[in-house]
C-alpha cells in the first residue's frame, strides 16, 4: 500500500509533467480551479488548487474532503502512484471505478485532453 509520502510524491510528479506540458495539454493544465484527491485506503485528502499549468497541493486533511472543490478525484494510494508512473491507463481506471473523478461539464472535456 502507498504512504501518504508516496502519494505527495506522484501529486508532485504529475505536477511536473504538466508543467512541461505543450500544445493541446499544456492548454488543459492551464485551468484555474480547487482541486481535491481523496486517497480512499489512506482515508486522506490532499487538497490544492490547479493553477499555472501545475498543481499546488496547500493542505492534507483526514478523511474525505469536507468542501467540494471544483475537480475532485478519488483513488486507492497504490492506483494514484500507478497512474502518475504510467502504469495503470486513466480510462480503463476510471471506466472500472478504480478512479472517480467529478468536475463541471466544461471542465472535463477540457480535463480528458490531460488525461
């Protein structure tokens, strides 16, 4: 099972790899929305905003988010790592129900160039 350290790391790496972003993508990660990702087995949140083409995780909370911000996922630790490293595909996640995520219409047609 994933730490809380290992999940801030791929929170970090996909950080990243947005940054260095180009084209189509880079447009995506441009957004300026609150995020959230709720690490279910760890019973942790970690809680940020997506802003400037990166995210910026600012507080780790206990349990499930208690305000919805505007892009919320939620995953199991070791999938949140296996995304971020490549190795689990984000559709086949998220048609399993391995991964959900919530956002506005608009935003996740703009979200699935990222993903």
């Amino acid at each position: 099972m994933a730490t809380i350290e290992e999940c801030r790391a791929a929170l970090e790496k996909l950080s990243d790899s947005m940054g260095r972003a180009e084209g189509d993508v880079r447009a995506a990660a441009a957004l300026d929305r609150s995020v959230s990702c709720h690490v279910t087995d760890l019973d942790t949140t970690f809680l940020g905003r997506m802003t400037g083409g990166r995210i910026r995780v600012d507080d780790t909370v206990t349990g499930p988010p208690r305000e919805k911000a505007e892009i919320r996922l939620s995953m199991t630790g070791d999938d949140l790592v296996a995304l971020v490293d490549g190795r689990l595909h984000f559709a086949k996640a998220w048609g399993s129900g391995r991964v959900s995520l919530h956002a506005g219409l608009r935003d996740l047609l703009v979200l699935r160039k990222l993903l």
